[in-house]
C-alpha cells in the first residue's frame, strides 16, 4: 500500500463513522499540505571567486528550477517559472528554502482548487 492510501484510509475510518461524509472530505482536504513531498536541495554551500556567496538549487517534478541566493540584503528565494516568483530577504538560508517549499506547496495546492488546506 501506497502512504497515501494509508492516510486517506486513516482519515475516512475516523471521520466517516463518527462525523460523516463532509468531515471526512473536510479532513482529506486539510491533510493535503503535509503530503507533498518536499523539496530536494542540492548545493546549499558557501562558494568563493568573482562573485563570492551561497547558492542552493532544486527541481520540481514538472521542470521548474527552484533557486536560493544570498545578496547583500539577505537570503532570495526565487523560481523558474512562466510568471516567476521571488521572495525575500531571508535572514537564512533555511529561511528561504522554507519560502521556496510554501510556495510549492501552494502551486500543488491550487491544481485541486485548494489554498493552504481549506476548500
């Protein structure tokens, strides 16, 4: 069995004999953040040269390159994308891969008509 099956079948036994079918679908929706998978980072380290710094990198699974740099200011978290996206300053560099996977999460989200859990 697949993990997700075995979350889906964990919240439907739970919420449909004791709150019903519109708990359940409530419960399904709200589980959907904490399964998608996150991101996988490559890179993450100090790089010296011309243009001194800290850069990481990941991929998603429709092709879009995800980026965190640093800048004088602080941390920037950005995406390839049509429309694009950047986010920041970030005073860490985990504070910004955090911006990159919300961010991520919420494209996911938004395919199912769902914003951070919630129908």
């Amino acid at each position: 069995m697949s993990e997700l099956r075995d979350t889906l079948i964990e919240i439907i036994g739970t919420h449909v004999e004791f709150c019903g079918a519109t708990d359940a679908a409530d419960a399904i929706i709200a589980a959907l953040p904490d399964m998608v998978r996150p991101l996988q980072w490559e890179g993450g380290e100090y790089y010296t040269g011309d243009d001194e710094g800290y850069m990481a990198e990941a991929k998603d699974h429709v092709g879009n390159w995800y980026l965190v740099e640093d800048h004088v200011s602080g941390y920037f978290a950005s995406v390839s994308t049509d429309e694009g996206w950047s986010d920041g300053p970030h005073e860490t560099p985990d504070a910004a891969r955090a911006a990159v996977q919300a961010h991520h999460t919420a494209a996911i989200l938004s395919a199912f008509g769902v914003q951070g859990g919630e129908a």
